[in-house]
C-alpha cells in the first residue's frame, strides 16, 4: 500500500499558493510527508485547510506553486491523483436513503472495482469500520459517529495507498472521536498515509507529524517533540488565580510571561527560562490585586505551541 520507493515523499508541497480574487486563501505553503505518516493539519476555521486539501487532491487548480501527489502533478494529472487516493470531506458524501452496503457497492463502482474486488473488498471494509451488523441500514438512520464510519469506508474501498480525511471528527461525541483516531492507527500501522485537517488541538497529540495553519500561513511543520522542544523553551505552568480575566491582563504584561491563556477555570502561561519562580510570580499576582491559590508545573501543550506562533504571526 506504500509507493515503490518508500523513500520517496507521498506528497511533495511547494509554494503552493490559492487566491480568490484579492484574498488570499492559502500562501506560499510547503511540505513533505513521507510514507506511512500520520499528518495532522491543525488551526482554526478559515485558515486555509480545506483549500489546501482541495488543491492536494486535484479538485482546486492553485494559483501559484506546486504539489506532488504520489510523483504525480496536482495540476497535470489531477485525474490520476484522484485514483490514488482516498478522501474523506467534512460533510461525509453519503446517500442517505441507501443503506450501509448499497452505499458501498455505490464507491466501489465509482472506483471501477471488479465483481471479484467488491465481493472481497466489501466484508473487509464492513469488519474495519464494525459495521457489519448495520449493512441494511439505511445512512440517514445513522447516528454521527457510524456516519463517519461509513464514509471513512467508502474513501477506503479502493485500497488507496494515501487517505485525506477533511474535520473527520467534527460534529461527533467524545466517544466517537477516539475510536475514530484507534481507526487511524490502524490503517497507519497497515501502511497507509493519513493526511488529517482539524481544529481539534488535541488531535495534534495523536500525529507523528504536525502542521499549524493561521490566515493562510503554515507557521510551522514537524513532529510533535520537535515543535514543543523549538518554540516553548521555558516552562509551562497551571494558576488557580481569580478573577481569571484580570489575572491574565496583568500576566501579559509582566516581562518573561510569553503567553497566558485560559485553560479551564484556571490560566495556562509559559515563562521564558529563569524569567519567575513560583514565589515570586505568587508576589507580584498578589500586588496586582489577584487571588493566589495554587501554582503547579505542567506539561506544555501542542495547543501552547500554536498559540504562541499564531500572536507571533
């Protein structure tokens, strides 16, 4: 399910670049996966995600740069890009008055599988995504989370070697989401590469590689580690502090505090190496007026990383 030469990157990104009119959707951005990769692009609504999965799988022509998709050209072969992979769009492209299986069969034969490939193919893609006692079902009767079973399985029939799944997880519960990520490893572990657009921050966690995307921009694309280990060189603590919105207007102006944000009913800040201790950032919270009752060291998130680099863009 890997390209022949497991050295070579499944996607190859440079430039690549998308205007509509005066506004520019994604700018200048440029990447590399590499096979069998668990890719997380991450950032909000709007930042440019979706455009830049529609470019990389052939269905938005770019306004400037290039992408290869598995050595083929987006612009040049978008048709044979097509073929290779798999894709699975936020709004989960399934026909709701078919059930589980006729919606399958449907995408098999989009995907010109043989009598004999659909017979195989079918009960693999049932047991992969559990819904085998459901094949008469009809989608519209699903719930959100066996919707996005099934239309991860209709992305899935071709045995594409490459899979872009668009807000995969977006609009379903807690519950579904994880199962969904354990779908994921599974299908990495098996050899596919998984391109994942979110702006589910803890997603990130879940990535061997990570991209954030703010306005347009990619501000930076690595490996989890490695993107903590860059941009958050101090340390990460947690304040029980009221009120929380004063706390974090003062905190952003003391010297050393790179950034404080809230986290739950407490405020998240990272300080840079040496900047306080404990003590006596407790002392000048306190001579701001603030309720003091706990400081604790934390671990620092992928979510502090982009939010760093999203007030530094």
């Amino acid at each position: 399910m890997v390209p022949a030469n497991p050295q070579s990157p499944v996607l190859n990104v440079q430039g690549l670049t998308k205007r509509f009119g005066s506004f520019t959707a994604v700018d200048g951005v440029t990447f590399q996966v590499m096979p069998g990769q668990v890719v997380g692009y991450l950032g909000p609504n709007g930042s440019g995600k979706t455009t830049t999965i529609r470019m990389l799988c052939g269905l938005l022509r770019p306004t400037a740069g290039t992408a290869q998709v598995m050595g083929l050209d987006v612009v040049q072969h978008p048709e044979g890009v097509k073929r290779k992979i798999g894709y699975m769009s936020q709004k989960f492209a399934l026909y709701d008055d078919l059930t589980v299986r006729e919606n399958l069969e449907f995408y098999a034969g989009v995907y010109d599988l043989t009598v004999q490939e659909e017979r195989q193919r079918l009960p693999e893609i049932l047991a992969m995504a559990g819904l085998e006692t459901r094949t008469e079902s009809t989608a519209a009767d699903l719930s959100g989370g066996w919707r996005q079973r099934l239309a991860l399985g209709c992305a899935l029939v071709h045995r594409p070697p490459l899979l872009f799944l668009d807000e995969p997880t977006s609009g379903v519960d807690p519950v579904a989401r994880r199962e969904f990520w354990d779908l994921i490893y599974k299908l990495a572990a098996g050899g596919t590469t998984i391109f994942v657009t979110t702006h589910y921050m803890d997603e990130a966690e879940h990535c061997g590689r990570v991209g954030f995307m703010h306005s347009g921009h990619l501000l930076d694309f690595d490996t989890p580690r490695a993107l903590k280990a860059k941009h958050l060189q101090g340390a990460a603590w947690s304040l029980n502090v009221t009120p929380l919105l004063d706390a974090i207007e003062l905190l952003v102006t003391l010297p050393g505090v790179a950034q404080a944000r809230l986290h739950g009913d407490r405020v998240q800040i990272i300080i840079t190496p040496g900047a306080w201790t404990p003590d006596g950032l407790r002392a000048r919270l306190v001579e701001g007026g603030l309720r003091i009752n706990g400081i604790d060291a934390v671990e620092p998130t992928l979510e502090d990383v982009f939010t760093l680099l999203a007030h530094r863009g």
